[in-house]
C-alpha cells in the first residue's frame, strides 16, 4: 500500500503570496486540488480536526521525521506558515466532493485471490494474530498472539481510525483511514488484496455476519458506502442527510446499525436477503448519537450525545425509547464494556470529561457505582477469564496510569504505571484470555505484554505509538470484555 504522506512540491525562489496562493504552489501537487487529497492526505477541517494549529504549523516548518514530508521554514516565512495553517483550518471556497464516479475510479486490485492459498501460510495460531495500528508513522503490524513476534509490518494510509474489522472467518481485516480510503488484507498470505476511497473523511466501517458486505460511515460526504466484502468494488452510496458517527454490525439481528450525528434517527439496515436493498429503517431517537453500545443480545442500544447530559436506551425491536439514563459528564460507550456479576449483567463505562466510571445495573439501567479514578478515560477492556477491567486515565497528568477493576467488588484493586510519563491507553487480551496487550502511546513507545493474572511483564516491542491492537478470535466471537 502506498503512504499517504505530507509531501511538499518543491519550488525555487519561493514568493510572498496568499495562503491560498501559497496551497497551490507547495501542496497542492501532493495534497490535492480542492485539499481532498492525492499523494498526500487529505487537508480539509474534518481530516485535521483532532490535530492542534501548533502542530499543524510545526509540520508545515519542520516536517515529519522519516517521512517524505520536508520542512517548509527555509522556503517559506514564519507568517505564511500562521496563515498556510489558518487556511488548511477553514473549508474550501468551493466545498470538497466526493461521488459514485470517483468512488469507483479509486478501485485498485492488488493481489488475485483466486491465485493465493486458502489456508494460512505462516505458522501462527490464525485466531490468535493481533492487528497492531502503529499511528505514529502509519504502519500496521500483524503479531503472533503466541510468540508475540512480528509476522509482517507494511505503511498504510494516513491516519487508519474506527478499528480494524475482520471476516466472519478471520482470514480478512479491513482497514479505514481518515481520508477515506478502505484497506482488505489477507491474513493467510499477509498481503494487500484492494483498496478504494470511499469518502474524503471517514468515521469507521462494519463487515456483516455472512461476510458480503462492507459498509463505510462517512462525515465528508455524509453517507453510507455499501462495498463488495470479496473485493471491495462499490455495491452502492445511501445518502443520510447527516454525517455518520458510527456503523456497526448487529450479527443476530442480520443488520447494520448507524448513529447519525445530525439527525435524531438511529438507522438499521438488513442484510439477510440473497439481494438487500440496504432500504433503511428509521427508528427515532430524543438526541443525535455519538457514541452507543449494544446489550450483550443485541435487542437495546444504549446511546448519547455529546452534548447530553446522560444517556438513552431504544429498544430496536420495537423502535422505542425506553429509558433516560442519567450520566454525568462525557459517557464514552463505544469502549464500555459489560460482565456478569452475581449472575446479573452490568455495564461501565470510562468517562471522557471526569475522572469516573459508571457501572450500571444493565435490567434496570440503574447505576450501581461510580468509581472514581486518576482522571477522565478513553478505554477499557476486559476478558470472560479476566477477574479484571482495564481502564485507562487517557485525559489528564495521570494518563501514564492504569487502573483494574476488580469486577465483584468493582474497587480498584491495582494501579499500574508500565512506563512513567508516558500514556497507557488500549488494552486487548489475547484469545485465551491469559496474556493481555498494553500500548505506550509515544513515538518512543512500545507493546507491553503482561501475564492477565500475575500481571508481570512477559515481552516488550518497540513500536512508534502503537494507538490500538485487536485480536482476530476475540473479536469474530464477539468476546465478553472486547469491543465490537
């Protein structure tokens, strides 16, 4: 796969100009007309948004280390680079599009899958294999579960966000950057099969049970993309009206669900017939959603807004909300995780604004405890063979820390600090349950691995900010403890 870099056009005897004069005469080459992207991603607002203007202006006068992307100071002055990263803040004069023609027209076949053996061709347990997103410099690992050992690294596109997702089977993972642009990887061949750019900024994508269908989320346009599961040719676009927040497949439902973040709907769409329409149906919710979870039978969803002061439950056979739900603060459901305690489902949730998490009595979606922590949390993990929930405090100057849960007594029974000053976020354990899988997110950082019930360090790899790891097992099975 070709990297999707900051890569400058160089020109002689740079002139003083506008930031948009500026655009075109070192970025536009790479980046794009319009910014949507080329070469180099794409530079719209949607793209840069979780980049600070500090740091977009020390790319621009610096450039990425080992990268192509060289500094800018010596050919351009302190103020066209403050007005080069306001303009790459703002949208484009005429705003950035993206259709059916250029969808297509982005397709690439990589690999013939008809040529390449059906079976693995490496000696690690297929199940077992971790995706690793190394988001430093854009690359993905895949990792032996077993040995914890590298089988194969290659760049991806910029900015791979969502989490991967996998083939019912294992064998498939696909892959969605920022810009768009979806990703299949065989995991028997470790190779590229295709790619396509399905939008300019994308939120993340679902494959569904019977493995046939892809189905992409987008901001920019905001839409929904319906892919070919074998080869990702396009199948066909649906228009929302809104910017998606999230896609995901509900596999005993034989559907997709989508929150949408600027229409009080939530969307299933079935996928069970020889020839789905992808027709959605539209079931009403009291907010937008940004973040939701599903109950372990997939018959609720328990979503919010990020603006809203708690959280809803809708019950998707019938369509209705059924409950307000008061949480505090910034609720991240997306990575919330549930269990059973005293033969009773509960659910926790990290908290993205304050230093908590909410666990709830999933019958009655009444809360059990707040637990206070180190800081506001971003993720939380946990395994059916795991006394434990892991919980980072990724929000604030604790975020080198890491708490367990215990999760009968749901106190914290150890805080852990694997590499001081430096943030402990992302957890995943392996298929069996026995060795779990921490990220140092630094571009120093590494791959931690601990014994899940001795929790002394077994391995550590070096990785440049490995941002998140997923297990193929865990993950197909829909594991108690993972996110789906």
């Amino acid at each position: 796969m070709k990297r999707l870099l900051l890569v400058p056009l160089l020109w002689a005897g740079a002139a003083h100009g506008t930031p948009a004069e500026d655009y075109q005469r070192y970025c536009e080459g790479c980046h794009g007309l319009n910014r949507i992207g080329a070469t180099g991603p794409a530079l719209l607002p949607e793209s840069l948004g979780r980049i600070k203007p500090d740091e977009v202006r020390k790319v621009i006068a610096q450039g990425r280390p080992a990268s192509q992307m060289a500094a800018f100071s010596p050919q351009l002055s302190a103020s066209q680079i403050d007005g080069l990263a306001s303009f790459l803040q703002q949208p484009p004069v005429t705003p950035a599009t993206w259709n059916e023609p250029d969808i297509r027209g982005s397709h690439r076949l990589l690999a013939d899958l008809s040529q390449l053996p059906t079976t693995p061709q490496h000696p690690a347990d297929p199940l077992n294999l971790f995706v690793v997103v190394e988001s430093g410099d854009h690359h993905i690992d895949i990792l032996d579960g077993d040995r914890f050992t590298v089988l194969d690294r290659f760049a991806s596109h910029f900015a791979v966000h969502g989490g991967p997702k996998f083939s019912p089977d294992g064998r498939f993972v696909y892959f969605a950057s920022r810009d768009g642009w979806i990703s299949l990887y065989d995991l028997h061949n470790l190779k590229l099969i295709a790619e396509i750019r399905a939008g300019l900024n994308t939120r993340n994508l679902a494959v569904s049970k019977d493995g046939r269908w892809v189905l992409v989320g987008n901001y920019l346009p905001g839409n929904l993309v319906v892919l070919d599961a074998r080869d990702l040719s396009l199948v066909k676009t649906l228009p929302t009206g809104s910017r998606v927040s999230a896609v995901y497949t509900a596999p005993p439902r034989d559907s997709f669900i989508v929150a949408l973040k600027d229409v009080n709907e939530v969307w299933e769409l079935p996928y069970a017939a020889a020839q789905p329409s992808f027709e959605p149906r539209r079931i009403a919710a009291r907010d937008v959603l940004d973040d939701f979870s599903f109950t372990p039978d997939y018959r609720q969803l328990l979503a919010t807004s990020r603006k809203a002061g708690g959280g809803q439950v809708i019950d998707l056979d019938s369509g209705v909300v059924v409950r307000d739900i008061p949480l505090a603060g910034m609720p991240h459901l997306g990575s919330g995780t549930y269990w059973q305690r005293d033969g009773k489902w509960v659910f926790a949730t990290p908290n993205i604004s304050q230093g908590q998490i909410s666990v709830l009595d999933v019958a009655t979606w009444k809360p059990i405890k707040q637990i206070p922590t180190l800081g506001p949390g971003f993720f939380m993990r946990s395994h059916v063979r795991s006394r434990y929930v892991w919980s980072d405090v990724f929000f604030g100057p604790d975020n080198d820390a890491i708490h367990l849960i215990d999760k009968q007594t749901l106190e914290i029974a150890h805080t852990l600090r694997p590499v001081p000053g430096k943030t402990a976020a992302h957890v995943e354990f392996t298929r069996d349950g026995r060795y779990v899988l921490l990220s140092i997110w630094a571009t120093d950082g590494a791959l931690i691995v601990y014994d899940s019930q001795t929790l002394k360090e077994i391995k550590r790899l070096p990785m440049n900010k490995p941002s998140g790891k997923y297990n193929v097992g865990n993950k197909i099975e829909f594991a108690e403890g993972t996110s789906h």
